[in-house]
C-alpha cells in the first residue's frame, strides 16, 4: 500500500505490488532509498525512516535537494512481511500511526 506519493493506492500480490513500484520508480533516475532508523513499534510492526536520492527524469531535480524524507511500515509474521506500507511523506507517517518525531 502506498499512503501517499505520486500513485497512492492499495495492491496485492507479489505481481501487482512490482508493477506498482515500476509505474512509480519510472519517473526518477537512479531512486535509492536510504535508512536513517529502525523503530520497533510493537511485535508485528516494524517503521523504517529513510530519505530518498536521485533525479527526477523530465525535470532534472535532485530528489536530494528537496529533502524527500519518508518511511516504510512493515507487518511481520512468522519472520515474513505481510504487509508493506510506504510513505514519501514522513510527518504523514508519524501523523497515521500517532507517534512524535
């Protein structure tokens, strides 16, 4: 699921879910994502924070130079993601889960 971002939806499937970060990732040259913090929120739940890097393909933006700071929310059980929820927007994600910066 992506909260927010440029395509925010809901997939399933292992299928779905690659065509979905393929549609979104096109618009970008050389995305990566990078952790800042690993946050334990309870025994099912884990919040990556991570910033974002690269170029946007038509503009030419350094993705860097907007400090595009979000997170990612994984879902665990029995040591295997369930669910993946993905934020580009980090205060919206401290917003949704009701947690402080």
């Amino acid at each position: 699921m992506a909260a927010d971002g440029p395509e925010p939806g809901s997939w399933t499937g292992v299928a779905a879910m690659a065509e979905a970060w393929r549609e979104a990732l096109s618009a970008f040259e050389d995305l990566r994502c990078e952790a800042d913090e690993y946050r334990a929120l309870d025994d099912e739940r884990v919040l990556v924070l991570m910033r974002f890097r690269g170029r946007g393909k038509t503009s030419g933006l350094e993705v860097g130079e907007i400090q595009m700071k979000g997170a990612n929310l994984f879902h665990l059980r029995d040591r295997k993601v369930t669910r993946l929820v993905t934020y580009w927007d980090r205060e919206r994600t401290f917003a949704d889960l009701g947690l402080e910066e």
